[in-house]
C-alpha cells in the first residue's frame, strides 16, 4: 500500500521519536536536540521548540511506543483515539517549502507537542484504515529492541537501520552455517 506523501515521514518520524529512548542514552534530553530531530524530519517550526516542551514530548514518545507495542488494529484504534481526544484539531490544506499539498491537523501557533501528537495520530489513522498494523515492527536482531515502520511493497523489512542489525544478524548467521559445516562449500564427489 502506497500512503499519502505527508504519512510516511510522520510514520517514520514516529519511530525515530520512539527510539530516541533507546539504550542507556536519552537521545532527546535538550532543546537543543529536540530542534536538530524536528529539523532533521523537517517538521514545520522546528526552531521554537523550547525545554518546556520536552516532558510532553517524551509522555507523547511513550503512547507513540505503546501503539507500537499493541499489536492489534483494535488496541492502535483505542491508543490512537485516545491521542486524538487530547488533541484539539482544525484541519487544514497548506504547502510550504518543498512539500506539496499536505494537511496540518493544528494551528500553526499551537504547541508544538501538540502539534506533534495530532501529526502523529493522524499518520497511525492511516494505517488502521488501510489494515496495515502490522507495518508497526520491532527490529527482528535478538540484541535490539528499536522500532520501524515497514513501508516495504511486502512487508518484509525486519530490522531497523540505526544499529546496523540486518548486516550483523546476517553474518553472524553466515559465520554459524560456516561453523557447524552447514553453510560451505558442498562436497562434489
């Protein structure tokens, strides 16, 4: 399934924002990291995010995680219900610097928190709708606990990108089958 072209960044995003509490590491501690994950997701106002808006914006990362966890269209529904309820909205069609058409759900002028949070939920809407849930994924490396969202046509993407775990689960594989003998060269006699 192909999504609108403003829902997959929000729901990659979404992720990224997930995984910013991975590890032993609070990746999003500071303005001053807050402005460089919006900039980098080109997020519209990125540069007025302020330390006030950290503590909502991590309770936001962790409804964001629950919805990841949930598993089930029903469960993401009533989580992404509940994200809408607390988030008043005015939708809206604009275009601005290099993205075409799209919607903003809030006042330009609202709180960025709140912002995100209907950004969010709208993006998740997306996926309940179509029946693609299950594009919600945790990465498939036994040693990484991160979130993705498989926008893959089949739905095959298993690990995430950050810890490099497609390749090191890979050869870790390859070097087992090496070991064990079963994955060398066949005996041609």
């Amino acid at each position: 399934m192909k999504f609108a072209h403003d829902t997959e960044p929000s729901l990659i995003m979404a992720a990224d924002l997930v995984n910013t509490d991975y590890g032993q590491e609070e990746r999003l501690g500071t303005a001053t990291a807050l402005k460089e994950y919006l900039r980098q997701h080109e997020f519209t106002g990125w540069s007025s995010a302020e330390t006030k808006d950290l503590a909502p914006i991590h309770e936001l990362r962790a409804e964001l995680a629950d919805a990841w966890a949930a598993g089930h269209p029903d469960e993401v529904a009533r989580l992404v219900n509940e994200m809408l309820a607390a988030t008043p909205q005015q939708p809206r069609l604009t275009r601005h610097g290099a993205w075409d058409w799209h919607l903003h759900f809030t006042p330009d002028d609202a709180p960025l928190p709140v912002r995100m949070r209907a950004e969010f939920a709208m993006a998740l809407v997306d996926l309940v709708r179509s029946g693609s849930v299950d594009r919600l994924k945790t990465c498939a490396a036994d040693d990484c606990d991160r979130v993705l969202v498989d926008l893959s046509k089949n739905r095959s993407r298993r690990f995430c990108t950050e810890g490099n775990c497609g390749n090191r689960t890979h050869v870790a594989a390859y070097r087992e089958r090496r070991a064990t003998g079963s994955g060398g060269r066949r005996d041609e006699s």
